[in-house]
C-alpha cells in the first residue's frame, strides 16, 4: 500500500516538474521583455530576474517621441482593413467553394492554399514592381493588398471547411423561403459563422500586424511605416548603441491591442470549438 | 388549390438514374404519400417538386403551367426537412416570419398575425422568444411546420417529417399532421416516408416507388387489397404477405393449388396473358386462419411463435415450400411449437402473381 502511495507522490511530482518547465521555457522571454522595458539607464545592462526599481522613462520616450505614436496607428489601420477585406472576399469565396459545384473547384482549392507556400522573399521583387505600377509605392494601400497574399489563402481555407459543415436543409429551407444567395449568406450563414470568422479575423489580424519584410520594403517614410519595422529601426545616440529599454517598452505597447482583441473575442473563440454542438 | 402533372420526369446524377419516367397526377387539395425503401428516388422526387432539384427530363406543372425552371418561392411551395432545419440563431418568431419578411409586400401587422396564427394552431405560441435549441425535437419539428403554414404554400411538402422524432412524438406529431390536412382543405400536401404505417393513415393516396420507378399508385385500401405486383403486395402490411412459389401450378386457362387432404383448389384466370410458367401464391398473414384438416390450404409444423398480445404470429413449416409461412392469429388460440397446424384463407384473400411478379386476376 504504501510503495503505492510513494509511487503516485513521486508522479504527480514529476509531472508538476514537466509543467513548471514547459511554462518557464515558453514564458520567461516575453517575461524578460517586460522588466527589462522597466528597467532605466544602464540598469539595463546588468542581468536580474526580479523588477527592482521601475521607471515608466522608456514607454514616455517611446510614446512621445519620433514617429511611434503614427506608426501604432498605421498598423492599426492597416490590420483593420486587411482583415475586413479579406473576411468579406474569404465569407463570398467560401460560400461559392463550399457550396456551390462547379468544374475546377478542387483545383481551385488547391491553387489557393498554394499561394500561401510561397516564401515571401520569392514575391518581393515581383509584387515590388506591381507596387510601383499601381502607383502605390510609400502608401499603406501597398501594405493591404501584398498582406492578403498570406491571409486569403487560409481565411479562404478555414471558412470554406466551416462553410461546408453547415447543415445543407438550413440551406435549402432559405431557399425554399425565397432567399437570394446573398441573403443566405448574410442572413443565415454569417450569423452562424461567427465563431469561425473572430478565429480567422483574428489570426488574419495577428499576421498583419506581425508582417517585416513587406512592411520594410514597401514603405519608405518614417511616417508610413508600420510597428515592427518602426521597432527595429529605434536607434540610439550613436551606431554603437542599441537602445534595448525603449525597444522593449515599443514591444510591450505592441502587443496591447493584441491582448485585447482576444480578451474580447474570448468567449466567441470558445464557442467556436463547440461549434459543431449547433443542431439545426 | 394546385394540382401538380409530372410527364416523363426523368432523374440522372451523372451516369445514375435516379428516377426514370414518372407520370403522376396530383389533384387539387389531395394528400399524396411517396413511399419505398431507401434509395428508390422519393425523396429525389419530392426535391423535384419543390425546385430545390433540376430536373433531367419531362415536365412538371402546376396547373397546367410548367415550372421546370421557376425556383422553390416562384412555385409557392413550402417544405418541412427531416432535420427541421430551423435557422439556429433566430427565435421561433423569426424563423416562422423569415419567409413573409423576403416576400416583402406584407405590413408588420399582418405578418405578426399570421405568425401567431400558425403558432397557435401548432401550439408553439408560448414559445416564439425562445431560440430552436431550447426546444425539445417535437416542439422544433413543429416550428417548421408552423413557418411553412405562415407561407400558405400552395403545396405543402414534408420529407420524412417524424423520422428523427420517438416512437409515442411520431404517433402525436402523426394525427397532428392529418388534422393540419383537415383545416388546409385546399392545399395540396406531398409526403416522404419510408414507414408504412404512416403512409396507410395519412394518405388519400399513396405512391409506391422502387428504383426510380412508380410501382403502384392508389387509396391505401387498393394498395392493401389490390396490389398490382409482388413489390407493392410485399410492401404494404406487416408482417410481409407470404409469397409461395412452385406451389401452384397453371394450364393456361386457370391456376391449380394443391391442397394436402383434398383436390387441389382450382382458380379460373381471367386474362392469361401473363407469363404463367411459373405462378407465385400470396396471402397475407393476417387472412390465414385455422382450419380441420379436411379443407385446409395449407398444414406444417410451428416452427416459432411470437405472442405479441393482441395477436400471435405463428411461423409454419410447409413440406413443399422452404421459406416458413407467417400466420396472424389469436392471441387466445391454444398454439405449440412442434406441433402441426392447418391453414387456410378465404379464396378472395388469395393473391397469384405470374413470373414477372404481375397480379393476375382470377374467378373462383
């Protein structure tokens, strides 16, 4: 009984041990970042794992200086409008993939998860010149439409799936009650994929919101810039000097809006795992 | 107030005939019930009425006008699903008052009171806030019939309505249904069914189909006592009509049947056009009753017996035939296994088919 007892203390003990780990590895960068944006002056250079003294100078600098304020902003707007674009294509896409039958349809499918297995690099060039054709050049427009070539792809994906598990009488007793395409789709289905749109939405946001190298490539002024980039471009007072305090104070007000739209989205992210429990 | 036609409908998915050549005529206000196994094609041809299916060939009108190509509103009929396909996030008003609110043209006022007419007459009126999930599936199942009636279809058409409902709710939600029949004089109702029992008490006729084609159509009682084939006899009663083959034999002018303490029964054909080589015996379990020894059709050995209560079914080994013969009998008859019975049944009770399965008629 008692070598039993010793047995299942030294699991559950093993176990916690394996968890305390896995939670120390996957959190203690976002948490370094975190005081270390606290951290003024040359406290910054000296390594500690607990917030001494806490001094807010790095989020005023980076707050009321230089461009940030604007950068924030443009990656706001341009992650906004990336993902109302690209759910409004994605729900009318899905609509016709999913249920409508037509020659080519898997093809088609198939095109368009292909898109999104193309590194960036490979485009650039070519989206590059687009770019400049269309007069885009040093707009955030240019950010909006190169974005949709990864977020279209899986909102396209992830709805379609979703889409065709919607029950086909729900369908079918809305035609049967007169309702054009659109109506179905906006009356009937969209109020049913909410779960799946907030998901997608919100990971469509996610990646806008994260994207480098377009961002970097495509924009040219301080002013237009979007976040990520604006972040690795704080400099310091000289080429030597990288200045670690405001760019982890940039970092954590980054991730602000993020925190937020999950908060927010929460119980819809829930609700959309038991989806499947809706019955007609 | 519509009447449907259907000439020469014809059904393919791809290679597969769904249905071929369907000639029916539906009257005005009449209940008509499709029914066969599954996949003889009747749910297909009710999605054919209703628009929500293209058809392959032939016509379709209602009332004399073609609506091969009008779509399910144009055609002005109402459907009511197996799964009741309600919309899951709008209360039971706004499911019921969808369909009126896209026709457009009716007040507030007037879809308002339709729907608290429909809901009154299905008895979901203390409902109409509450969401379909909150709803047991008697109560769903009745919403969608109540957003169908709020439509006043022309044609009203169920698919398989009581299929996902309990055994005592399908009887309940049944006679619901033929009262509905009752106040909707004037509409024409189609109904989808696999089960027999709900054929026989609804319909004023029914349609027997098998692998895309109409077997028989007729009242329930000239399907039950006049069958034109062995498929539409077998289908209609429970349990099964017997069918004895090599039993009976025929020269022609009429039908003999041996019988095991006397001279064979003999039946006068009417029409012997029929390919009557080898000639089929049906009786109905319910038409046999027991018999002395010296006039029986029939004597086996009981092999099994079922006492169900009201009635017992006693399974009868027959020496020349290898299939056991069902009997339906009183529960108060003094039965035993093993022990050997005689059987006989009214000769007006008595089916033949020939080898093709057709009835054939015959005089006594």
């Amino acid at each position: 009984m008692e070598g039993v007892e010793v047995n299942k203390l030294i699991k559950t003990g093993l176990f916690y041990l394996l968890v305390g780990f896995i939670l120390v590895t996957a959190l203690f960068p976002f948490y370094y970042a975190i005081i270390t944006s606290f951290k003024g002056g040359t406290a910054i250079f000296e390594v500690t794992y607990l917030p001494n003294d806490i001094s807010l100078a790095n989020y005023i600098g980076v707050l009321t200086h230089g461009s940030f304020p604007q950068n924030f902003l443009n990656s706001i707007f341009v992650s906004s409008v990336v993902v109302i674009i690209s759910l409004f294509l994605a729900v009318t896409a899905s609509f016709a993939l999913a249920r409508i039958r037509f020659r080519g349809r898997g093809l088609l499918l198939i095109t368009i998860l292909s898109v999104s297995m193309f590194p960036q690099v490979a485009v650039l060039a070519g989206l590059f010149e687009m770019i400049r054709a269309f007069g885009l050049y040093n707009t955030l427009w240019s950010l909006i439409i190169s974005y949709m070539i990864f977020t279209l792809p899986f909102t396209v994906w992830v709805l379609t799936t979703f889409m065709r598990d919607l029950p086909v009488e729900i369908e079918e007793a809305a035609i049967v009650d007169g309702a054009s395409s659109w109506v179905i789709v906006s009356k009937v289905f969209l109020p049913l994929m909410w779960p799946a749109l907030v998901t997608t939405g919100l990971l469509a946001f996610i990646a806008a919101w994260n994207e480098f190298l377009f961002a970097l490539t495509f924009v040219s002024n301080n002013d237009t810039r979007t976040v990520p980039v604006a972040i690795a471009l704080i400099s310091g007072a000289s080429s030597q000097e990288i200045p670690w305090g405001p760019i982890m104070a940039a970092s954590v007000v980054v991730t602000v809006p993020l925190v937020i739209l999950v908060l927010i989205f929460q119980r819809r992210i829930i609700s959309g795992l038991t989806a499947g429990g809706v019955k007609g | 107030m519509t009447s449907l036609k259907l000439e020469n409908v014809c059904k393919s998915f791809g290679a597969v005939d769904v249905l071929r050549n369907v000639n029916l005529d539906i009257k005005s206000g009449e209940f008509v019930v499709f029914v066969g196994p599954s996949g003889c094609g009747k749910s297909t041809l009710l999605r054919i009425i209703s628009g929500l299916e293209d058809i392959t060939s032939g016509t379709l009108s209602f009332e004399d006008e073609v609506v091969n190509k009008l779509t399910p509103s144009q055609r002005g009929i109402a459907m009511v699903f197996q799964s009741y396909a309600l919309y899951p996030h709008m209360t039971v008003y706004d499911n019921m008052a969808f369909g009126m609110k896209l026709q457009g043209g009716q007040g507030k006022a007037e879809i308002d009171k339709r729907v608290r007419e429909a809901a009154a007459i299905l008895q979901v009126d203390q409902y109409l806030d509450r969401l379909p999930k909150q709803l047991s599936g008697g109560q769903r199942q009745r919403v969608a019939i109540g957003r169908a009636i709020v439509r006043d279809p022309s044609v009203f058409l169920f698919d398989e309505p009581l299929s996902n409902l309990d055994a005592a709710l399908r009887v309940q939600t049944r006679i619901e249904i033929a009262r509905l029949h009752e106040t909707m004089a004037d509409t024409t109702m189609i109904y989808v069914t696999h089960d027999q029992v709900e054929a026989m008490t609804l319909a004023d006729r029914i349609v027997v189909l098998r692998d895309g084609v109409v077997e028989q159509v007729g009242s329930p009682m000239e399907l039950y006592h006049r069958p034109t084939n062995l498929f539409v006899a077998q289908f209609i009663g429970s349990p099964a009509m017997n069918i004895l083959d090599g039993v009976a034999s025929s020269n022609g002018a009429s039908v003999m049947i041996p019988r095991p303490s006397s001279d064979p029964l003999a039946l006068d054909l009417k029409d012997s056009s029929g390919r009557l080589d080898k000639v089929q015996l049906g009786v109905r379990p319910e038409d046999l009753v027991v018999a002395d020894g010296q006039t029986s059709l029939f004597e086996g050995t009981i092999s099994y017996l079922e006492q169900l209560g009201e009635v017992q079914h006693a399974y009868v080994d027959l020496a020349a035939h290898s299939k056991p013969l069902i009997a339906k009998l009183p529960s108060d008859a003094q039965l035993s296994r093993g022990e050997t019975i005689h059987l006989t049944a009214a000769t007006d009770n008595l089916k033949l088919f020939d080898a093709d399965g057709k009835a054939v008629a015959f005089a006594a």
